[in-house]
C-alpha cells in the first residue's frame, strides 16, 4: 500500500489567513483526494486531485476556497483560504489503489490538524 | 441525511470484553470497507467485503457484510486496550466515490 506523509501535521491560524496543506505519496498515483474531518463528523470529501487537469469539487466546496495544485503524480497541495473558525478540522490526503475483483482501497495521510483563531 | 449509520457512536468496554458496532444503510453497496483511526492519525483500511453474506477475520476481529450488500457488523473478541479506536465504514455510491459514516468510537479499559 502507499505511503502518505502530510505537512503540516497540526498548525494554529488566525482568521483571515489562508494555509497550504502538503501531501507526498511514495508512489505514483492517478487520483488523489482530499478529506475534511469536523468533530464528530463522518470524513466529507472535498474534491479530487488529477494531475494535469483542475481538481473536481464536491457539493458546498469551491476553488476559491480550497484552491489545490497537483503538479505530478506523486504530490498534491490543498490550500485554505480565508480561514475563519468554522475551517477548523483535519484535513485528510488520501489516494486511491485498485484490487484485483475491480474494488478500489483507499489510503490516508497522517491528516493536518488546523485549529482557526 | 447520513447515507451510512454507525451504531453506536460510543461504547466503552473492559479489556477481555467482546464487542459488536453495526454500520446500516437504506442502499445496497457493491463493497464496504471497515477503517481504524487512532488520535492524531489518518484511517488506516482494515478489510474490504464485498460478497453478500461474506465473513472476514482478521485475528480477534470479524466483519461481516449482509446478505443483501447494505449493512456490515463488525466484532471484537477479547477486547484489548490496543483495539481502542475510531472504527469508520464507508462504502462505494452512485458517483463512485467513498461515503464514510461517523464511525463507532470504541474505547478498551484495562
């Protein structure tokens, strides 16, 4: 399986202020995707990542907002603009590996902690 | 509306304790997936079913998908602190991407 490393894994922002998320994969993949995990909230996907083409974004997430580059098949950043207190979540880089059968596994990052002041 | 209900969201159980959490959906899935995520980490996959009626085990832990692909139980024998955790289910929708419910927080006591 991949291995995901994120950078960074925790920072304290103030309001207003935007932040890059790193994501490394020791591998290179197709897809990678970025998750938003809120206390006790289920992980809600933001958009995903495709090298060589604009990111897709889930319902409610927009490029302004969370603007990501992916500019090869091994590295990815999502950044948070703006931040206001209600961004305060991990974050979560993840890809996706294909199994025999047709079934797809998804790995996580590590996953950066950011805290909104 | 959760598309994935996870029940129950906590349970707190003495070490040697068996332990069953429960994943329900109104949807059938072509495969589901049980994830564990420890504090300040990412989830890490544990098993993937995808038969209907299907039963896996990994050591003390056993899965086990529905009969008609749209709810997974998953148990815990003998219960150890190390078994502590978030336990997330997820599984493929319609535009093909992964749905994750709101995990069972599982807490081991020594």
């Amino acid at each position: 399986s991949a291995v995901i490393s994120q950078k960074p894994s925790r920072d304290i922002c103030q309001r207003g202020t935007s932040l890059t998320i790193q994501c490394q994969v020791d591998s290179q993949v197709t897809m990678m995707f970025w998750y938003r995990q809120q206390p006790g909230q289920s992980l809600t996907l933001i958009a995903t990542a495709n090298q060589g083409s604009e990111a897709t974004y889930e319902s409610g997430f927009v490029i302004d907002k969370f603007p990501i580059s992916r500019p090869n098949l091994t590295f990815s950043t999502l950044t948070v603009s703006n931040m206001s207190p209600e961004d305060s979540s991990i974050y979560l880089c993840s890809v996706e590996e294909r199994r025999t059968g047709g079934s797809y596994e998804q790995y996580f990052g590590p996953g950066t902690r950011l805290t909104v002041t | 509306t959760q598309l994935l209900e996870q029940s129950p969201q906590f349970l707190s159980i003495q070490e040697g304790e068996n332990l069953t959490v429960y994943c329900n959906s109104s949807s059938v899935f072509s495969s589901l997936q049980w994830y564990r995520q420890e504090p300040g980490e990412g989830p890490v996959l544990l098993v993937t079913v995808v038969t209907g009626g299907e039963v896996k085990k990994l050591k003390r832990l056993t899965f086990q998908f529905g009969d008609a692909r749209k709810d997974s139980s998953l148990h815990i024998t003998a219960a150890q602190p190390g078994d502590t955790g978030l336990y997330l289910c997820a599984g493929i929708h319609g535009n093909n991407r992964l749905a994750f419910g709101k995990g069972n927080q599982v807490v081991v006591i020594p």
